[in-house]
C-alpha cells in the first residue's frame, strides 16, 4: 500500500469525529440525555471563561 492510500484511509477513519450530530428528542436515550447536559454544562463553563474582565477604576487611584 502505497503512502497516500495510507493517508487517505487514516484520514476518512478521523473525517467522522467532532462532528456534529442531530437526532430528535423523542429518539433520545439515557445516554443521550446525559451527553445533552454534559455538553449544556461544556458550553455554561467556556462561556463564563470568555466573559471580559471589567476593570473599575477608582478615584483614589488616578
């Protein structure tokens, strides 16, 4: 097998992963319901790191 064979199979065996999924609610296990609110709180914890930090400036530091 040649090198660019090896390449293209690794790389259609990686092509599925992160990617995103749909499915409906109604069709949803257990462990689906539990990756839903893994990944609910996956997105709460990114979304408080990326909130700005706001300096107050006060007078007596002027």
């Amino acid at each position: 097998m040649g090198t660019s064979n090896r390449k293209s199979r690794k790389h259609a065996e990686h092509a599925g992963k992160n990617k995103d999924v749909e499915f409906a609610m109604e069709n949803a296990n257990q462990e689906d319901l539990e990756a839903l609110e893994r990944s609910r709180q996956a997105d709460q914890r990114q979304e408080k790191r990326q909130q700005p930090i706001i300096s107050i400036e006060h007078d007596d530091c002027r």
